[in-house]
C-alpha cells in the first residue's frame, strides 16, 4: 500500500497526530486566571543555595510559598470552557524566591505542584519543575454568609499533600486591602532540563518566561501561618524560616507566549 502521508505531522506536543486534537499542550498563548493565597516569608540564604542552580545567585532569602486554583485557555480554545472544563482548571501550590541573574532581579520557582497532567507537561516546557499532588485552597461563595468574600478578619487556608504526605500547609487572616501584590519579584527565570538518553541533545538551559497582559484585583494583606515538610521525594524541610512578612489573598491574570533562553548548556 503506498503511503501518501506527508513527510510529518507538525503536532506541538506528543502525542503525535495529524489533526493534533490529542496532543497535551496545544501551542501558545496559554492564558491564566488566578486565585490565590500565599504567605511572603525570608528564608535562611544559605539553605536556599540548595535549591537555586548557577548561575542563579540568591539576593536576601525573599520568598513567596502560595495554594492557588486556576482558570485557563491554551491556544486561543475558549471553546474548552464549555466543550470541557475539567481540563480548563487545575489546582497548584509553589515556592518562589527573588534571585539575581547578571545585575538584575529575577522570580525563581525550585518547587512547583499541579494536580492534573495538562498543565504538569505545559509546566515542564517552560521549566516549571511540577509534580502531582493533591492540592486544595479555601473558597469564598456569594450566598455564603460572613464567607462570601475578602474582608477583614477573614480567615483562608490550603495545603499541599505529595504521595499522601503533607509537604505545604498555610493559614492566612486578612487585615486590609494593599496595592501590589508580593509577587512577582521580577521577570520569571526556570530551567529547562530534558537530558539525553543515550544519543540525542542534551537541553540544559535558562529561560525567561515572557509573559503579557498582566491584570490584578484586589490585594488583599494580613497575618500568615506557613509550615513547609519534607519527604522521601521532596526537601522542603531544608528552607529554614527565618521571618514571616505576611499573608496574601488576590485575584490576577495573565498571558505566556514562550521562553527566550538567557544561557544554554549549563553544567
């Protein structure tokens, strides 16, 4: 039988079709909708050194641990939000740390936790180092009297659960509305890592993540409660706290085209 197929199927992500339905990550634009909580704390920079890679530097222990559920799009589908929206929302808990790159101020994230596999392999692309884990955040609702939004006095939790072991549990209480929000500390930098096996291309590179269209709404601030644990798998229990700045809740969105590599072969 001849074959008649064209020389290659120009899918984005495995797996590899000819329509490219079933691939995992459709191309960019990959559009976001975040709410979070989150804890901004300074940690010991000398147990940080542990998990920034050079030619990261660390600036002063400035952290960002956070629960968040988010809404998004990828590749302009906005169909998928009513085609099916299980796959347009996830859960996600990480660490961020300011860092210093060439003179300048970057976001780094060493930790990064998704509950479903989209955004894991998206994650992964960019450099996000995410894992699966089980993951909740609490939620306000309308008709839910004293608990249908952020107010003062507010209490929120979430955690994080890896294999079954809890690795992130925060508290926050809200106190008052601020301007900004604690992060990002500047532009975000990751790693790309996909090693050779056996022959092939060894990728081992720094990217800055660009996004666009950035929107934020309320910020609010308050006191923060953070308990990080480590496991077989994990090294959370490394990051000394040494201050607890506070607790945040807010609500922003945003837009990721892609990385611009800053260095290749690290290592």
């Amino acid at each position: 039988m001849e074959d008649v197929r064209e020389s290659y199927y120009n899918t984005f992500s495995l797996p590899i079709t000819k329509s490219g339905k079933s691939q995992i990550v459709p191309p960019p634009p990959w559009i976001y909708a975040i709410e979070m909580i989150g804890v901004k704390a300074y940690f010991d920079p000398n147990k940080v050194l542990d998990v920034i890679p050079p030619p990261l530097e660390v600036e002063d222990g400035e952290g960002f641990v956070y629960v968040a559920k988010i809404w998004t799009v990828s590749g302009n589908i906005w169909e998928m939000l009513y085609e099916d929206p299980e796959e347009t929302k996830y859960m996600e808990a990480a660490i961020a740390f300011k860092v210093r790159y060439n003179g300048k101020i970057y976001t780094y994230f060493p930790f990064m936790w998704v509950d479903k596999d989209l955004p894991m392999i998206r994650g992964w692309l960019l450099g996000y180092p995410k894992k699966l884990a089980h993951i909740s955040i609490s939620e306000f609702h309308k008709l839910l009297d004293g608990y249908n939004g952020p107010n003062s006095g507010v209490k929120m939790g979430g955690y994080a659960l890896r294999n079954g072991k809890e690795i992130i549990r925060m508290k926050i209480t809200l106190k008052e509305k601020v301007s900004q929000p604690p992060i990002p500390f500047g532009p975000i930098v990751q790693f790309r890592r996909f090693p050779a096996v056996q022959d092939g291309t060894d990728v081992y590179e720094l990217g800055q993540v660009i996004s666009s269209d950035f929107r934020v709404g309320e910020v609010w601030r308050g006191e923060g409660e953070l308990i990080l644990n480590g496991s077989v798998n994990e090294e959370l229990e490394t990051l000394k706290i040494n201050k607890i700045e506070g607790g945040y809740y807010f609500n922003w969105s945003f837009k990721q085209l892609g990385t611009k590599i800053l260095a290749k072969n690290i290592g």
